[in-house]
C-alpha cells in the first residue's frame, strides 16, 4: 500500500512534466539550476547543429559505402577472373607436360628403332653382299639357304620401312604437340600475370576505399555521441526549467492559500529504503549550511553557492560538502527531495535531516524545504526577502508529517 502512494505521489509529478528519472540525474551538471530561455535556445540551436552535421557525415558515408560496395564487386570479379586464369594456367601446364612426356616416350621410340634398324643392317651384312635379290641367288647353299636368306631380306626391308615411317612420323608430331603446348602455356602465363595485375589493383582500390570509410564511419560515430549529449543537455535544461517553475509557482501559490496546517496529516508517504549518509556527513552538512547563514549569504531563485542559495540549493550545496557527490547525490527540486529519502517521523528527526513544507500536504505541491537543525530550528534559505535563516521548523505553514534522511 506504502509503495503504491509513492508511485501515484511519482505519477502526479510526471503529469506534471516532472520526469522521475530526475530523482537519478544529476541536474548539477547542468548551470544554473533554473536555465533561462536564452540557454535553453543555445542548447536547441547547439543540437541541431550537431544534427546537422551528423546528417551530413551520414550521407558521406553512405556514398563512401557505395563506392567501397562497386570496388569490392570490381575486386570480386577480379579475383573470379584469377581463379580462372590460374585453372587455366594449370590446364595449360598439364598439357604441355603430357606433350613433353609424349614428346620424350617418342624419342625413345624412335632411337630405339634405330638400333632394331641397325642391328638389321649388321646381320644382312654378315650375310653378305648387297641386298639385291641377284646376289642372294647366286651365293645360295641351295632351295633351302636361298629362302632362308630372302625371308631374313625381306624382314630387314619391312623393318625398315614400316619401324622408321611410323616412328619418324609420331616424333614429329610430337615435336609439334609440345612446341603448340609450350605456346599455349607461355600465352597462359601472360594472361594469367596481367589479370594478378588487374586484381592487385582492384584489391589496392578496395582496400583504400575501406579506410576511407572506416576513417568517415569513426566521425559518425563520432558526431553521433555528440548529438547524443547536445540531446541530453538540451533536454536536461528543460525538465529544470520545468522543476524550477513549478517549485517558484508552488511558492507564489502557498502565499495565497488560507486554512494551511501547520503540520499536515500522515498520508503514509514513503520514498528511499535506505539512506546515503552517515551521522558525521549529517554533521558537517549542518556546520555547512549555518555558515552559509552566519555569512548572510543572500537568497536567489535556482542557486547553489557558493554565493547565494535558494532552499533546495543549501540543502544540496551542504550535502555535496559534506561529502556526496554524483551519482549517489544530484541536485533535485525540494519536491524530489522528499522522494528521494528515507521518511523520518518529526519526534525522530536528528540534526542534518530535511524539513519539507506543501502548501496543500501533496508531494508535487511542496514549495520549501530545509535542515533541522535540533531543538526544533532549522537552516534554510527562506526567500528573496529574508534570506538565509535560522528559524524555527514551525514558523514555515505546511509542514509535512516526516522529514527526510539522506
């Protein structure tokens, strides 16, 4: 049930343009607290600026994208063109080895018939005469040596004519099977260098154009992130605008609202589980803000020192002193103040711990707050006209039923 308050209390401040995630960011980061309309319209026109911009190198690096896409293509049919160059090439080797290893078998061949020849040319020798068919007939032994010397004749002569005809015959066609594979592969290999050229080239260009892009795509990168904080900034400067001027016109209403309670009743508000400070940080947030008191430091709308202070700034310029910083502790508005701590009823409260004041007992309607300072008094920077004080915690109208510890 608790929980739920809260989250219609955080529901009301959204309805009122207030964005919860105020309770998270840090609004110190933002100067000053209530941003003029001028600041606002410099971080309108600084953004867009950087939009501009980042349109700008999007549209460069899309283009330089579409250029490294053409070469890439280019690359790519390069490099299909090499693949086959280099198929071809291989094909080419192939065959000019089986012609040489043809070539080769076939000069064997041939010297091989040369030595079968000139064995024949031996053993007609030895045989005597000339190979006339006279001198056979006249130096036979009888029938018998007569045929046996024609059969060995005529043996020779076939030899030679049908072993020299085919072996000569196949030598030169293999000396014109390897000279035409020799050829094909030397007209292969230059082929297949000036496409190696073509494609070093193509894959030169690629690679330059892939630096050109990866250089412009870190600038979009680049201009992106800051388009990115202009956005935030721009947008950080709104909502405090709105937190101030909601704060400021809550202030002007509670002048003028009769029948306010001194203190209003429990609503059973809730808001942080656990706390962010300890008893010596509570100490010297205090010591801080009577300082700032003594020192008569004067009151001004949406400030936190250390010149001058509204309520919400002393509370959050004290805290900061004391130690807290962003993330654990940003500057919010008094409203968000009360959110963002731990609900301390009033006869609990010890010295550091916030006082808020509604001018109907509703959350989005608190218009000050300040740090109790014990025995009932309080720190606070209480308006243009009074400015910081010390005071008592009742002499405010409005008083919500439990303080706040950081």
């Amino acid at each position: 049930m608790q929980f739920k308050k809260v989250r219609r209390a955080t529901t009301a401040l959204l309805i009122l343009g207030i964005s919860t995630t105020a309770i998270g960011v840090d609004f110190a980061a933002a100067k000053p607290p209530k941003p003029s309309k001028k600041e606002i319209k410099a971080a309108k026109a600084e953004e867009a600026a950087k939009a501009e911009a980042a349109t700008k190198a999007v549209a460069k690096l899309n283009s330089a994208t579409k250029t490294l896409n053409q070469l890439a293509a280019i690359a790519n049919t390069a490099q299909a063109a090499y693949n086959v160059a280099l198929n071809e090439l291989a094909i080419a080797r192939s065959k000019a080895n089986v012609a040489a290893k043809y070539a080769r078998k076939t000069q064997r061949e041939v010297s091989k018939a040369n030595g079968v020849i000139g064995m024949m040319a031996a053993n007609a020798y030895k045989l005597g005469g000339d190979f006339t068919s006279i001198n056979v007939l006249l130096s036979a032994n009888g029938p018998q040596d007569l045929i046996d010397q024609l059969t060995t004749l005529d043996k020779i002569g076939n030899t030679n004519t049908v072993a020299l005809g085919r072996f000569e015959a196949a030598e030169e066609i293999a000396k014109d099977a390897k000279a035409e594979a020799d050829r094909t592969k030397a007209v292969q290999e230059i082929a297949t260098e000036k496409v190696a050229d073509a494609k070093e080239i193509a894959d030169g260009a690629k690679a330059e154009q892939q630096k050109e892009v990866d250089k412009l795509r870190a600038v979009q990168n680049k201009l992106a992130a800051e388009l990115a904080k202009a956005k935030n900034f721009r947008v950080t400067l709104e909502q405090q605008r709105q937190l101030a001027l909601l704060e400021e016109a809550s202030a002007a209403t509670a002048t003028k609202v009769p029948n306010q309670f001194k203190i209003w009743p429990n609503k059973g508000l809730t808001g942080r589980t656990t706390i962010r400070s300890d008893e010596a940080m509570r100490s010297k947030a205090v010591a801080y803000a009577k300082k700032q008191v003594l020192a008569k430091k004067p009151y001004v709308w949406g400030a936190e020192g250390p010149n001058s202070f509204d309520c919400s700034g002393l509370v959050y310029a004290a805290y900061k002193a004391a130690g807290l910083g962003w993330p654990t502790w940003g500057r919010l508005n008094a409203a968000l103040y009360l959110v963002a701590t731990q609900r301390v009823p009033l006869n609990q409260l010890l010295p550091g711990d916030l006082l808020f004041y509604s001018y109907d007992g509703s959350v989005q309607n608190i218009h000050h707050m300040s740090i109790y300072a014990g025995d009932g008094m309080m720190w606070e920077a209480h308006s243009t006209l009074g400015g910081l004080k010390f005071s008592s915690m009742y002499s405010v109208k409005g008083l919500m039923p439990s303080g706040g510890r950081v």
